[in-house]
C-alpha cells in the first residue's frame, strides 16, 4: 500500500529513515546501484520529497505503527 512521507529521522547509524502517514517507518538510503535516491542526502531533497508516496509493505502485512523505540 502507497503512503505518503511526513517526516524524516536519522536512526542509531545515521541512515535518514522516513516516517509514513501510516505511522510506520522505512529507511531511504541512496546506495547506487541498489537504490538511486540522492534526494536524501540534502536537506532540500528531503523537504521536495515530503508527500511522496513509498511502497509500504508494513501495512500490506497489517503491521502496527512503528515508534522511535521499535522501529530500526
């Protein structure tokens, strides 16, 4: 299910992470080839991004909402 981004958090490794409308949380990292996002590596990218829908598979498993202390 698509849910758009609210918000962004560094997480214990300093991966930026994004905070879906959902409520559940899903690293963005740009690591080409793998995953091209090189809008996360500045603060403007990130701000652009807000609204963007991502794939959240949390949700197509019915998974609860994510907090700070559960989710990386």
């Amino acid at each position: 299910m698509e849910q758009r981004i609210v918000g962004y958090h560094l997480d214990d490794e300093n991966h930026w992470v994004a905070e879906l409308e959902c409520g559940h949380f899903q690293h963005v990292r740009h690591d080409p080839p793998w995953q091209n996002r090189p809008w996360v590596a500045t603060p403007a990218g990130r701000e652009a991004m807000l609204g963007h829908r991502l794939a959240c598979k949390k949700c197509d498993a019915g998974a609860p909402p994510d907090t700070l202390a559960t989710a990386c």
